[in-house]
C-alpha cells in the first residue's frame, strides 16, 4: 500500500536570519552586516575607501504573518526594485537626490513600460531631467 505524504500548511520559522545592505556615501561600496550587528550601539562599518560608517541602530524587527482572508496587494504597472535601485544609484551619480531619481524613473516606466535600464535613464534625463535641476 502506497503511503500519502502530509501536506503541512502555515508553517512558520523556527530561526530568522535577517540581513541590511548599507552603501557608503563615499564611494558607493555596499556593506551587508546582520541583525545581531545592527542591534550593538555604535557598531561601525568601516568600508575600502577609509570612511567609517555608523548604521543607526536597529533594537528589533517585527514579522507579521499574512492572515488567511487578507490577500496580498500586488501593484501592477511598477518599476521593478531591482531595476528602480540601480536607476536611482545611477541618476544620483548625476547630482539628483535619491527621491527625485526614483520619481524620475517611475515616471519614465509609466511612459516607456520598458524594464531597460539605459532606456530608464535615458527618457528619465530627456523627459524629466530639467524638473529638478
């Protein structure tokens, strides 16, 4: 007789193991360190260019588990995040904060619906570039 395999639902961590990506100032390097880390007052970072970074502390981390009548809410029509995080690091590399960059993308996405970042960077300097200079 062939026995079935349970299917076991909602099953939560037993363990988390949490990371955050800090990207210096300087030099555009980024840095990964732990949770366990970012919980320790003062702890630095101290990147390949000599700056000596203090990531502001961070005492917990809350998880919440999505209910069963709660469906998730996904945004069609978006940048996706990896490709807006290297437009935005790529415009700001032009002089253009962090908030007029990713609005400058999300603007040219809307007009392009186009995911190439060349493309992004280039209709978002074209169409929208003079609004913040």
């Amino acid at each position: 007789m062939k026995k079935t395999k349970t299917l076991i639902k909602n099953l939560k961590p037993d363990d988390y193991d949490i990371s955050f990506k800090y990207s210096c100032p300087e030099c555009r390097n980024d840095h990964w360190i732990f949770l366990r880390e970012a919980k320790v007052k003062n702890f630095k970072i101290v990147c390949e260019c000599g700056s000596i970074i203090v990531p502001k502390r961070i005492r917990t981390i809350n998880i919440e588990f999505l209910s069963e009548e709660s469906k998730p809410v996904v945004k069609e029509n978006s940048v996706p995040l990896d490709i807006l995080g290297e437009c935005v690091k790529i415009l700001s590399g032009y002089g253009y904060t962090s908030e007029e960059s990713s609005q400058m993308i999300k603007e040219s996405f809307e007009l392009t619906n186009s995911t190439d970042i060349k493309n992004l960077i280039a209709c978002s300097l074209t169409h929208f570039g003079d609004k913040y200079v």
